[in-house]
C-alpha cells in the first residue's frame, strides 16, 4: 500500500464517521476501529517515508492534504 492509498482510505473513513447520524453507534464503532487502523498504517508509511510527523493531529492533516480533502479541523 502506498502512502497515497493510505491517506485517501483514512479521510474516506474519517469523513464516513463524521457523516453519521446520531444512533448509528454499531457503525460507528466498526469504523471508528478502521479508522484507526489506517491511522497506523498511515503513520507507519509516513515514517518509513522519512517525513517527520509530531503528533496524530499532525498526521491526520497531512492525510487529507495527500487526498485533496481540506482538513476538518482547520
């Protein structure tokens, strides 16, 4: 997996999680655990890279600025 198809999974998931409604608590879970497991990975793609990355927030920036997504926090 490229850092790329890394980045654009994660902002999908992340995204998704953000996009359900409130009472989907079984969904949200199973993504919430997808999510963090392309977070991971993501991070560990990020460092085999050699781009430096301080925290998750810093990571998840640079995943929706790989997909082309404005980041939501920003």
């Amino acid at each position: 997996m490229t850092l790329q198809e890394a980045a654009h999974i994660y902002v999908d998931l992340v995204l998704l999680e953000e996009s359900l409604a409130p009472g989907q608590e079984q969904a949200r879970q199973e993504i919430t655990a997808l999510r963090s497991k392309y977070h991971d990975r993501f991070t560990d793609l990020l460092r085999a890279s050699g781009i430096p990355c301080a925290d998750r927030f810093e990571a998840t920036q640079r995943a929706f600025e790989l997909a082309g997504h404005p980041s939501p926090h920003s």
